[in-house]
C-alpha cells in the first residue's frame, strides 16, 4: 500500500543513487543540520485526491525537496553557489524524469523546479532551489 512514509523512503532512495554523481554531501530531514553542502532535504508537503468512480480515486501525494547551500564567501561566492545548486536540481529532476514510477512506488511522478530563495540557519545564510515532485497513485476504494 502507498503511504507518505513509503514514497518519502524511494524519493530519498532515488536521491541517495544519484547522491555521488550529483556531488550531494548530506541528505537529511527537514532541520537543517550544521555540515557539508549542498544539503538535500526531503519532506511532505500536500495531498489531494481525484475521484474518477465510486470505487477509485487518483491520490497525488506532494513532496517539497530542497537543495540548501550555505553562502558564504570564504566558502564559495553566490555565482558559484547558484551553479551548484543548479546542477544538483537538474541532476534530482533528470533521475526522476528516468523513473517517473520511483521503481513502482506510484503510478507517475511529475518534478517542478522552484524558485531560487534565501534561509537563515543556524550556519548563517543559506541559498535554496526548491523542487517539487508529485507522486500519482490510483487507489482503489474498499
């Protein structure tokens, strides 16, 4: 059965394959730790649900996944931040766009690129790429 806990695992799971390629430190829950950057965190964000019989309904399950850099210049300038950060999100978009089932886990996935933002944190300043990814399941009512 799909639950959020079970698409949360294969989200992070889908993560954690590309995690060296994609040059990703750290994956973590959604408090941002003190560590190496970039920080990917993944948590739930909506859900809602299209009724198509009495007997069925297509639940889409929604998950923010944000790619965190801290900015800071002895570390890198913002322009080389911001490249980062883009090629993490492009390399997290590219792996869901080539399992769009999360190896089964939903029926289809649709990633979003976000916008660009600023957070503070406990480090200081950190930049933010926010994606969001929407995970299809068609369920069958009891």
């Amino acid at each position: 059965m799909t639950t959020y806990s079970s698409l949360h695992s294969a989200i992070v799971a889908k993560i954690t394959s590309i995690k060296t390629a994609a040059k990703i430190q750290q994956i973590a829950g959604a408090d941002l730790p003190a560590g190496e950057w970039p920080l990917v965190t993944v948590s739930p964000s909506d859900n809602e649900n299209d009724y198509y019989t009495t007997e069925s309904t297509m639940r889409g399950y929604g998950f923010n996944i944000k790619v965190k850099h801290v900015t800071n210049k002895e570390v890198l300038d913002l322009e080389d931040v911001d490249g980062v950060l883009m090629a993490v999100a492009d390399a997290i978009i590219d792996a869901f766009d080539n399992d769009e089932t999360l190896g089964g886990a939903c029926h289809i996935s649709q990633p979003v690129a976000g916008p660009f933002d600023f957070e503070r944190a406990a480090v200081g300043e950190v930049r933010v790429v926010l994606l969001k990814l929407k995970c299809q399941v068609h369920k069958y009512l009891t």
